[in-house]
C-alpha cells in the first residue's frame, strides 16, 4: 500500500507541472551529487544518460528479483501494452 502511495504522490507531482516549468529544461543546468562529487548536466544529458538508465537499471533489477521469488512475469509484463 505504501508503494501506491508513493506513485500516487508521484504522479500528482507531475500533474501540477505547467508547460512553462518545463519547457527549454533540455538546456538546464543539472548539479547532483555523485559519489559525494557535485556532477554537472544539461538537462537532456541528465535525462538520457543518468535518469533513464537509472530508472531501468531498477526496473529490471526488480524485475529479475520477482521472478527469481516465483512471480509468474513475462516480457509483456516488463515492456507493457504495445496497442495504444
């Protein structure tokens, strides 16, 4: 339930951006910390190569643990609908 909740909250959080808060982010400067050093990207250099392949590191790595405990997964289950 508490996992509902975060996406929930998550995707509220979405839903109050306006197109001008994120419109020209692409150029953006990014500051994180990694491994404790600040790393600087433009916002499309964040994107493409730290939160997606971060995001899908997690995807498939809770992926493989439900199937390794016995949940019934697929590739459908992992890639979605391709219908919409």
């Amino acid at each position: 339930m508490e996992l509902i909740i975060r996406v929930e909250r998550a995707l509220d959080y979405v839903a109050s951006l306006s197109a001008t808060q994120i419109d020209g982010s692409e150029a953006r400067e990014i500051v994180r910390p990694i491994r404790g050093e600040p790393h600087r990207f433009t916002g499309m250099n964040y994107l493409l190569h730290f939160a997606l392949p971060n995001f899908y590191f997690h995807v498939t790595t809770a992926y493989a643990i439900l199937r390794h405990n016995g949940v019934e997964l697929g590739k459908a289950d992992f890639i979605g609908g391709l219908d919409q």
